[in-house]
C-alpha cells in the first residue's frame, strides 16, 4: 500500500480542480445540484460505497465498509455558497451574478470528496465504517438540522462526527482546535414598535415610535454590560431599523431586526427574557406597544471533550508531521454542525488556509475570501488520519 502522501498526490490536482469547478458555479442553499453532481461523479468511481442522494434535498450520504464490524466514524461537508458578489481577481471566479463561496464550502466539499477517494484505497486497513456527509444550506437554512433527521447519522449509526472550517486567521499547516463551547448560539428577532402616527410639525399629538425605538436599542446594551456575568460571552446586534416614509410624517410603527449570539444555554434564554422585558417595557414606558418574536437560530456547536482528545492524540501522532495544532478561544459565528454534536460526541476544528508568507487574509464572508488550494491537500489529510485511526484509538 502506498503512503499517505503517496496517494494524496496522487489525486491532488483532480481534486483542486474539483474546487475550482464548484467555485465557479456557486449555488445557494438548497440548490446545490450541480455541485452535488460534481461530488457524485467522484465518489461513483469508488468501488463499494454506499450512496444516497437527495438527502435534504441536494444532501449526500456515502459509507464506506458499512459491513465492517467496528465504530463509525462520519465527516461533515456543507455545499453551499453565499449571496456575495465575487471581488477577487482568480482564473477560477464565480461565473454566477451576486453569489459566490465566501465561506470556502468548496474547499471543505473538495477535501472531503478526496478524504473518500483516499481511504477507499486502504479499505483493507479500515475496522469500522466511515461515512462522508455532504451537506446543504449551512448558511442560514439548517441543512444540518434536516440531514440529522432524515437519517444522516443512522443505519450505520455513528460512535463520533468530525468537521473542518477553512480559518483565515490561521496559516496553512496549523489546525485550531478545542474542547467545549467553539461556535455561539445564533439567535435572531424583530420587535415591532406600534405608536401613533401624527404631522411632524405637533409631534405631542402622535407617539413617535422611532424615539421609542432608539430608546429599545439603547437600553438593550444593558443584557451584555449589565445582566450577562463578566466571565461569559454574548451579542446584541441590531441590524436593521426601518420606519417612515418622508421627513415630515411622525410614522405609526417602526421595525427592528437583529441577532442574539451566546456560547452557554442560560445566558441565551436570558438574553431573549430580558429584550422582551426591555422592549414591552420601554415601550409602554413611552406610550406605545411592542411586539418581541424572538427566533431560535443554531444551538452552540460544542465540541465533545473525549472526540477533541481523539483529535489531539491523532495530530500528536500521525498528523504531526503535516499539522500544528494551536488553541484557538471561540468565535460567536454560528454554524450548523452543532446539530450533528447535538446527537453524537462531535468536533469541529479551524484549518489554517493564510499562507505563511502573509500577515493577513481576506475573512470569511468577504468578497475576496477564497479557501487556499494548499489547503486541500491538509484537510484531505486530515480526514484521512483521523478515520484510520478511529476503532484503534477512539477509546484509548
């Protein structure tokens, strides 16, 4: 058998043009197909994978050795692209108007479809199945949520789930890893202000609902400054204000939007009680009525004490040589495999994707972000290691 890195070059440039094809031709969540395609066409070359397609719409589900008698061991891919209009300047730019992968999904996607064509060449040496899932919608659609239930981790079941996040604000050949809360809670919720409408010239004959709500998102800074322990984390952003429709009308109702982001369930349940409490309350404090929806978004992505100690065993060990683990504190994005770590021990980690040579990177969700090919080639590796060594070392 071939080494590792044997293989890996072997189909490095495939799966490099594999990105730069699914870079090309971003698609939003839930339209996948035709990068679905592109990863079907590469895993149907593999001899006895199992593969269901259509999993959540444009979802793939492929196991490896689903006979084998060992753990199962599963990897999560997200397909989708982002609304953004492409700014870069690559041979390889987005081809569709206004979207693009500004997230690096294609390069999660791609290095996965290699992770599959790797171990399905040292088969032989798996004990236990690997499942590859490749997901859609992560950007905001839950796709995880949906590939959970419609039987992604079942059948066979699987003992633990990994996943890799291209990170910008790591160089290439490093992996940030860490144990519990990495990814927040991401909440969202609009407040309706319902006032009274008047001429802007007798403003005391009206209830001027966007004074009112100027009121609401000041005195909402205080669930961070003043009802949030110093010791924990969270956000109150308010996005979005619209209200009026010309200078000199007092309007009738205004509306805002925005996001609540935690990393502990406690403070995010207080976090929503206390905009309610503010908002009603400043609300009829001044005359008016507000109406508070507050939406559960992702939970937190909490990786599993026990699944990050396999992760730091495997790159102490055979990773070592290819990546440099370095702590990393957590970052209040959300993401949807927190739903896979909500059923299974799971652990999600940041590849590096900044060449070593640059002090800076475009960020994610930037016009110009774009996963590093060098990378591939590490997240494939990656995946690799971490399922030949999992029915050995899972539980040591």
């Amino acid at each position: 058998m071939p080494e590792i890195t044997t293989l890996i070059d072997g189909i490095r440039n495939e799966i490099v043009d594999l990105r730069h094809e699914i870079h090309r031709h971003p698609e939003l969540g839930y339209e996948e197909h035709g990068t679905a395609e592109r990863v079907l066409a590469q895993l149907d070359r593999i001899e006895g994978l199992e593969i269901r397609s259509g999993v959540a719409e444009t979802g793939i589900v492929a196991t490896l050795g689903s006979d084998k008698p060992g753990p199962c061991v599963a990897f999560r891919a997200d397909m989708d692209a982002l609304p953004i209009e492409e700014t870069g300047d690559v041979p390889y730019k987005s081809t569709v108007a206004g979207k693009m992968h500004a997230c690096g999904h294609d390069g999660h996607t791609s290095c996965l479809a290699g992770a599959a064509r790797v171990l399905s060449q040292m088969a032989d040496e798996l004990e236990g199945p690997v499942k590859f899932i490749f997901q859609p919608a992560e950007e905001g659609g839950a796709g995880g949520k949906r590939m959970c239930e419609e039987g992604a981790l079942e059948d066979p079941a699987v003992d633990a789930i990994f996943g890799i996040h291209g990170w910008p604000q790591l160089s290439l050949g490093e992996v940030g890893v860490r144990a519990g809360a990495l990814l927040a809670a991401s909440d969202s919720f609009d407040i309706r202000i319902e006032g009274v409408g008047a001429h802007a010239a007798f403003p005391h004959l009206g209830v001027d609902p966007i004074v009112v709500a100027s009121q609401v998102i000041s005195a909402a800074q205080s669930i961070v400054s003043r009802t949030t322990d110093p010791l924990q984390a969270a956000v109150v952003t308010f996005g979005q204000v619209d209200a009026g429709t010309t200078y000199n009308i007092i309007p009738r109702s205004a509306a805002i939007k925005g996001t609540i982001r935690s990393l502990d369930e406690d403070v995010r349940r207080t976090a929503h009680r206390k905009l309610e409490e503010i908002a009603t309350g400043v609300a009829d404090g001044m005359g008016a009525r507000a109406i508070v929806d507050v939406r559960d978004g992702y939970p937190v992505t909490y990786n599993d004490e026990s699944a990050t100690a396999y992760v730091e065993r495997v790159i102490g060990g055979a990773l070592g040589q290819a990546l440099e683990q370095v702590p990393i504190l957590p970052v209040m994005g959300g993401e949807d495999f927190a739903y896979y770590a909500e059923k299974v021990p799971a652990s999600f980690v940041a590849l590096g994707v900044r060449p070593k040579d640059r002090e800076t990177y475009p960020n994610l969700h930037q016009s110009d972000y774009d996963f590093h090919d060098d990378a591939v080639p590490l997240g494939i590796r990656y995946h690799v290691e971490i399922a030949r060594s999992f029915a050995s070392m899972w539980k040591t």
